[in-house]
C-alpha cells in the first residue's frame, strides 16, 4: 500500500489533513476518520483522496457525498453527509497544485542523467578499443 501512496503523491502528506479528519463517532464511541471511513468501505484511502481532489471542489464534494451516504458506522452523520462533504473537501489540497506537483515529481524520475543503454554503448566501446589495443601489442613483437 505505501508504493501505491507514492505513485499517487510524491511524499503523501498533502493528504493528511483530509484524511485523518473526524466524521464523528461510532457505535462504540470511537473517533471515526476520512481513512477509516475509506478503508471501511473497501477503498484504498490514498487513491481515493487523490482522486477526489483531482475531481475539482464540486464534482469532488460530490463524490465524496456519495461515499459518506454509503458509511453506515457513524450514526450522528445521519443525512447530514451533504455537509460533511463540504467541510471535508475544504481540507484537500487545490487540484492546480497536486498537477504541478506531479508534472514536477514525473520530470524528475523519468530523465535519468545517464541511461543503461548509454552506459551499455560506452561499456561496448571500450571492450573494442581493448580487443583493438591487445590485439595490436601482439603483432608487433613478430
């Protein structure tokens, strides 16, 4: 799961405001988060936040809604899930910067200074030039 979270977002932590916020309490009168939620619901919880904040604030508050309307564990959210979407979304990061934040992150870790493939025709060159050299000092001596 940690490989996942960093495929979604370099270091994670723009989503943890969001995700480690309450929606209230259970049954049993624990403290219910955005993870637990998603993870109750059979959701991955970094992919899903991700993704809502992808979605943009509306269409995001909207998804969101929706899948607070699916958690029956806290009873206090009730039909006021609407709401809670609302103030969750608000703890996203903007869509603007997680795009920039992977354009930046996808430059980095897809140019490498120097590829195998180049140190492969380097490697291959220099074995020649050796063969060449080698091959050389021994047809002198005769």
């Amino acid at each position: 799961m940690m490989r996942e979270v960093a495929d979604a977002s370099p270091d994670g932590r723009e989503f943890e405001p969001f995700l480690y916020a309450s929606i209230g309490e259970d049954r049993n009168g624990n403290i219910v988060t955005v993870l637990s939620t998603f993870a109750r619901l059979g959701l991955d919880p970094w992919k899903e936040a991700a993704e809502v904040s992808t979605l943009g604030r509306e269409a995001g508050r909207e998804r969101l809604a929706l899948l607070l309307s699916r958690f029956r564990d806290v009873p206090t959210l009730g039909r006021d899930y609407g709401a809670v979407a609302q103030e969750l979304i608000l703890l996203l990061p903007e869509r603007s910067t997680l795009h920039a934040k992977s354009l930046a992150g996808s430059f980095v870790a897809k140019a490498p200074l120097i590829s195998p493939s180049l140190i492969l025709a380097i490697l291959m060159i220099l074995l020649i030039v050796a063969q060449v050299v080698l091959a050389g000092a021994r047809g002198s001596g005769e």
